[in-house]
DNA sequence: AAGTCCTGCAACCGCACCTGT
DNA sequence: GACAGGTGCGGTTGCAGGACT
C-alpha cells in the first residue's frame, strides 16, 4: 500500500488564505500550540492541506514576525551570510529571528541579488573601489558605528568573493561562519523585550489586520469590530509572553527537535559542520541575549553604539 | 485614460530527512 | 533494518499592484 499523499487533491482549497481561514488556524494554535499539522485540517473547517496551514503559520501569523522594511543592517547579515551558507534559507533566518525563510528568500531575489549584481558590474568597471565611498551593499548601521566597521569591511571583501560562488556550491566551512560572527558580534538575536514587546506589534498587527479586513468585508460587523478584536488577539502566542528566555530561532514555540531542525537547516541534520555551526548559533543567541539592549526591533544596535 | 510591462510577495510543489512502529 | 507517516526546506509559480509607455 503505498503512502498517501500529504493531502487530497479533491477539496482542498489552494490560494490565498482569507481573514476567516486566518482566525480559525490562530484559533485553533492558540488552543493546541503549533505542531501536529496534521490533525489541523482536521480538527478544524479549514479545507486546506496540512502543508498549507504550516506555511500560513510559520510565514505570516505566527508570533514575532516581522515583515518588510529590512534594515540595512539585516541586509548586510543576509548577504553576508548567504555568502557563507548559500541559500541555506532557513538557517539564515536563524539568525534573524523575526524574519522568516522565505521571507529572506524572497527579499534575497528581488531586491538583494540585484544590488549585488549591480554591485559587481560597478565594481568591474571601478575596481578597486575607494574606501569612502558608501557601499552599495549597506552593511552597517546608518550610523557607521565603529562596533559594526569591522564586521563592514571585511563584509565586502569575503562577499565579493563569495558571490562568485554558486549559491548551490558547498557553503563556506563553520569557521568562516564563527570567523564572520567574530568580527560582528552582532545583535542577531533579539533580546526578551526586543521580542516580545514592540516586536509583538508585528504578529498582533498581523492579526489585526486581517481582522480588520475580516470586519470590513462582514457587513454585520460594522463597528463591533474594535471591540472583538482585543478578545480574538489578546494571546495569539500564549507560549513566549510570560517567557523569560530568548526566544528561540525560527522556531514555532516548540520543542527542541524543531529548534534543532531549524538552526541545522534543511539537509543539515548530520552534516558535521552544520551541526558545529549549531553549537556557534547556540552560543551565539545566549551571548546576544546577555550582551545586546534593543532597539528598533528586530536587529537591535548595541546600546553602546546608540 | 488605457494597455502593457515589471516587481514583489504569498503560496504551492516536490524532495529530503526525522521519528515512531 | 525496513517502512510509513509527518514535517521542514528550497525552488518555483501565479497573482496583485505599481510603474511605464
């Protein structure tokens, strides 16, 4: 008997999710935690596949996301890690916990490969550049905060000749990724208020949204709806409010084996060097946590440099 | 103003891997 | 050890909205 498939062709819904289908798998994670795709579909109306609901949560409505508007800073992280890891896309995002995989993925292919290519083409024709002159790749902070030249400099070097290599090649060895962590130190990792204050607008603006365009497409709602709201949103992620520790990388609220799978990466799990760069983004999260104040959000700028 | 092209993003698909039996 | 089920990842696609002609 062979393996079913993940889900029936027949009456699952594809496309866009609606504000309803939204509410309904909030609902029902909210009440059952994240996990055990499977049983969502079923346990609830939603007609989608088990895949499909994973996706929606981790992608869109699950707790501390943050989405669009891409710092600089970030910009550098990624670049400068999708020339070390290549388009391992998730444990990139480990290192920004408030962006998702195919978020990166897709800021990577729109906006990040272009200025890159540009970047190259320029510097083909104006190598070497000289060394006042602002980078296309913004990699540092606006601030050109001496705690983050280092990490800048160096960026532009290794990428350039990252860049040569195929995204599809061997990623760069563990120690060029501790090498890169070295020299930045960055705040990867967002502290415990970072996440889960401001940083909770993103995931309650989310929710907001979609309730508000719930309400404005239910024509009984009308003005109820400012009201339901707060009852509907008040604890989308009741598993990182109270929480004392940094939250976890990529994670959707759940047990280790998941974080452990994220920070490996797809492919990762007994690759040798993924699991020795696991142990870098362990350390590297505790010490973030301990060392970094917050800032804007996501990738905070260490209190010194403010 | 209308039509076409381009861009960005959400979501899907297929494969790889882990886990439990 | 083999197998089946469940989950995660990366690549790709399709659509909506903006830009351009």
């Amino acid at each position: 008997m062979g393996r079913p498939p993940c889900c029936d062709k027949v009456g699952i819904k594809k496309g866009p999710w609606t504000p309803e289908e939204d509410i309904v798998l909030v609902s029902y994670i909210q009440e059952h935690g994240p996990g055990n795709w499977r049983s969502v579909p079923i346990n609830t109306s939603l007609m989608r596949c088990s895949k499909s609901c994973r996706l929606r949560w981790t992608n869109y409505l699950r707790h501390g996301i943050r989405r669009g508007n891409f710092t600089p800073h970030e910009d550098g992280i990624i670049v400068h890690l999708q020339s070390l890891l290549g388009n391992r896309w998730a444990a990139i995002a480990s290192y920004l916990p408030q962006r998702t995989d195919n978020d990166i993925k897709n800021y990577w292919n729109t906006h990040l490969k272009k200025k890159l290519q540009k970047q190259q083409a320029i510097g083909a024709i104006f190598a070497p550049p000289p060394p006042s002159e602002p980078s296309i790749i913004p990699v540092a902070v606006p601030t050109a905060a001496a705690g983050y030249a280092d990490c800048h400099h160096d960026d532009m070097t290794l990428s350039k000749d990252s860049y040569a290599r195929p995204a599809s090649s061997t990623p760069a060895p563990a120690d060029e990724v501790t090498q890169f962590i070295g020299q930045c130190s960055p705040p990867f990792a967002a502290t415990n208020s970072d996440t889960f204050s401001s940083p909770d607008a993103s995931s309650m603006d989310n929710i907001s949204k979609l309730l508000n365009g719930f309400m404005k497409s239910s024509p009984t709602q009308d003005d109820a709806a400012t009201n339901i709201k707060p009852s509907l949103v008040i604890d989308i992620n009741p598993y990182d409010h109270k929480s004392g520790g940094a939250l976890p990388p990529i994670s959707d609220d759940v047990p280790p084996p998941q974080q452990q799978q994220a920070l490996t990466g797809h492919g990762g799990y007994h690759n040798p060097k993924l699991q020795q760069l696991s142990s870098i983004e362990k350390w590297l999260f505790d010490e973030a946590a301990e060392q970094m104040e917050i800032s804007d959000g996501c990738c905070s700028v260490p209190s010194m440099l403010l």
